[in-house]
C-alpha cells in the first residue's frame, strides 16, 4: 500500500508540472500571437499604406477603423473614389486595381502631410483597358499613434514652358 500512495504522489506532481508547463506555453504563445499582429501605428507612412490597402484593395471597413482617426469625415474623398471604382467595376465588367508610390512627406508637430500618386488601372479579361494617375495628398495626425484624417485629390495644374518670341 505505501508503494502505491508513492506513485500516486509522483503521478499527481507530474501532473501538476505538466498543467504548469502547458499554462505557460499557453500564456507564451498568445503573447507571441498579440506581438506579432500589433498594429503599427509608429509610423505616419505605414499607416497611411495600410489605410489605402483596406479602403482601396481590400476594401475592409473594419481595417479601415484600425487607422483612421475619430472623426474620419476628411477622408470621405477616398470613400467617394471606391464607391466610383465599384460602380464603374460594376458597369463595365471590369476589375479596377489600385497602387501607389513613394510618398513625399512634410512634417509639423503632430502632423504630417504626405503626397502619393495613386494608379487606377482597369482589367479586362486579362488585359489593361484603361489606366490614370491621380495625386493625392493625405493628413496623418498623432492621436494615440498616427492615424489617417484627411484626403485631398489634388489637381494638376498645366506646367508653364517658354515660348520662343519672335
């Protein structure tokens, strides 16, 4: 009988350390998971990437929140543009893909402007049917991390060359 209350007792603190070891590993793997898919709000550029990202190719209102600022109304301009992107996808049977480039920066404090030429280009089975280049300037405001606040599409004005006089 004293053998088996001893293997009791080292079967019982094995399984204690077991349940301990698993907790821990448990406890280690979400923290991992939570650092892993922290979002980023450090950096005025990356936000703004991943702003346009949601609400122009994936078109994730809920990722959309994760990087805008609390009263997002200057960024309705942007809204404006998808909701034409979709009616015109929808109109035309076609798909519209959109991209951007290097973004020029200018910053003050707690806010930062950025400029971006975004790329609309319409597929159609496979093929390019159209393509356009707009500018864009975004304003990215320190609330807690960066967030998106304001869109502005801005109009290219004609570039001036010298006449020859005669």
């Amino acid at each position: 009988m004293v053998r088996s209350v001893k293997w009791r007792k080292i079967l019982l603190i094995l399984a204690i350390m077991v349940a301990v070891v698993g907790v821990g590993g448990a406890i280690a793997a979400v923290l991992a998971y939570h650092e892993v898919t922290k979002i980023d709000r450090t950096n005025p550029k990356v936000v703004l990437d991943e702003y346009l990202r949601a609400a122009l190719v994936k078109g994730d209102a809920v990722a959309v929140d994760l990087y805008t600022c609390d009263d997002p109304v200057g960024l309705s301009p942007i809204s404006k543009l998808r909701t034409e992107l979709d009616q015109r996808e929808q109109e035309f049977a076609v798909e519209i893909l959109v991209s951007w480039g290097a973004m020029s920066r200018v910053d003050s404090p707690g806010r930062t402007e950025l400029t971006t030429n975004l790329a609309i280009t319409a597929i159609k089975d496979g093929m390019e049917q159209s393509s356009s280049s707009q500018t864009w300037r975004f304003t990215v405001l320190e609330q807690d991390g960066w967030r998106a606040c304001g869109a502005e599409r801005l109009t290219s004005s004609p570039s001036v060359s010298p006449s020859a006089t005669p």
